[in-house]
C-alpha cells in the first residue's frame, strides 16, 4: 500500500531487555563483553538489518538511554568490533537516527 506507515516491531523495553548481558561492560565493570552480550548484540543486529523501521527505533532507544544512564560510551562503540557485527545501531546520544 503506498503511503502506508509502518511501526517498529521492536519496542524500546524489548531491545533494553536484549541489553541487559551487556550491562556489567556497559557500565563500567567488566573488561570485554561476555558471550552472552555478545549473543544479545547479534540478536539485536540481526533485527536491526532486516528492518530499517526496527533499526531506527533500536537507535532512538538507545540514544534515550545512553542520556538517561551511565553507559560508558567509548565501550558502546566497542561492542560491534568487539562482537563481530556490522555498527547498525549507535548507543551515543548525539546520534541522527532518521540517517541510520
């Protein structure tokens, strides 16, 4: 249907949820993410890849978040490298998600 708005499939509180093996490295505590938050980012990539409506509602999530938390931002923008995916999805609250 032309003109059709289209919704996020993903809401805020399921892609936070998808975070939360990601918190200790996140905030601060651990050194390198563990397997589990790694298995959690991927999970989240994949969404991220196969709906661009998804991705930017991940995004502004986490834009949100990483204002509202103590996110160790240099370690957010680890987490792709470091998991081995492809950077779809910043945690950075200066980040234009409607470019994304």
């Amino acid at each position: 249907m032309v003109g059709r708005l289209t919704t996020a499939e993903i809401q805020c509180n399921d892609a936070l949820a998808h975070m939360v093996p990601c918190e200790m490295f996140l905030l601060s505590g651990d050194a390198s993410p563990s397997s589990a938050c790694c298995d959690a980012v991927q999970s989240l990539d994949k969404i991220a890849t196969e709906s661009p409506v998804d991705r930017r509602a991940i995004c502004r999530c986490f834009k949100d978040t990483a204002r509202s938390f103590p996110v160790d931002l240099a370690k957010a923008q680890q987490l792709p490298k470091l998991c081995k995916v492809a950077e779809r999805v910043a945690i950075d609250p200066n980040v234009d998600c409607n470019r994304i």
